[in-house]
C-alpha cells in the first residue's frame, strides 16, 4: 500500500519478499500498481521470467529502461517449498540476454539496472555468483545507472563499463 501510494514506477522482487513463500508474494505483486520486475526469475516449466524483466519510462521526452533482477543465490538460503516451479538466472547472463533486447527494440536514452544484489561478487555454495552489481555493470555493455541493494553497504561510486564509459552505482544500504 505504502509503494502504491508514494507512486513508484517500478519494483523489484528481492529475497525476503520470496521468503513470505509463492502465494504471498504473487499477491503482493498483483496488488502493486507498478510492474513488480525480476528478469532472472524464471518459470521451470516455460523457461520464461515470472516477472517482468524491465520496464521502459518516458520521462520529459527521455525513455529510461529499468531491468530488474535479484541475488540467483536465494536456493542457498530458502526452501524450495517458498518458491517452488522457479529458477533463479545468472545475473551477467540474464542482462546480457535482456541488454540485447533492450537497446533491439526500444530505442532507450538511458539503462537502468535495480538489482537486489550488492556490490562486491562471490561465488556461493560453488555454483551461485552473490552480489554481483557491480560486473554486471561493468561487464554488460549499455548501463549507465545501477541501483543496488542487499548487502546492506552504503556506496555511491563509479566503475568502468565494457564500452569505456562510467557506469554509476548507488546502494543506499537499508536506508531506502
């Protein structure tokens, strides 16, 4: 109710709202009057994103793209039983995938990325590549902003992006 009322333009799915188990966070999601994104959370039985992977905004004649994704580590943390019938992608993989589509078919001034990963990657469990914000951001050709979240680390910085431009990346760590 509180994002419906402050008139958010887009959310994203995160680890605590998959937490509250499938039936809860479909809910929540069908009660936002904003696209609820999550690009790298994928149906197993279609192979399709259960969310939508972004959005496209018009603002004063500017089209902005946010692509939404979440930490892919959530099978290390969560029952399947919370989020059964979904996959969670590789986040460089899954913005590569959607970058093309974006800049294919949308013709976006700017590239944004909300992602519920912080800054600083690891691989987790052996398999799951944690936090990684910022080589995304660096590595996937076409971001200029990414606002990050989950590590609850404040940071403002900037990094190199794959086409020698700055990438800008923000995470107000859990001061929203």
């Amino acid at each position: 109710a509180m994002m419906n009322y402050m008139g958010y333009d887009a959310g994203n799915m995160g680890n605590h709202d998959v937490e509250t188990g499938r039936g809860v966070f479909e809910r929540w999601a069908a009660q936002c009057r904003f696209p609820v994104l999550g690009a790298n959370i994928v149906e197993e039985a279609t192979g399709r994103p259960r969310f939508k992977p972004y959005v496209v905004l018009e603002r004063q004649g500017v089209r902005v793209a946010v692509l939404g994704m979440v930490t892919p580590a959530i099978p290390m943390w969560l029952p399947r039983s919370l989020w059964a019938g979904l996959r969670f992608d590789d986040m460089e993989q899954t913005a590569r995938r959607w970058m093309e589509v974006i800049r294919r078919e949308e013709r976006a001034d700017v590239v944004i990325g909300l992602f519920h990963a912080g800054r600083e990657p690891y691989v987790m469990g052996g398999k799951y590549r944690e936090n990684a914000s910022a080589e995304v951001a660096a590595r996937v050709p076409g971001f200029d902003a990414v606002l990050m979240g989950h590590d609850h680390v404040r940071a403002c910085a900037k990094v190199a992006g794959a086409e020698g431009d700055s990438v800008v990346l923000v995470n107000p760590a859990n001061n929203a």
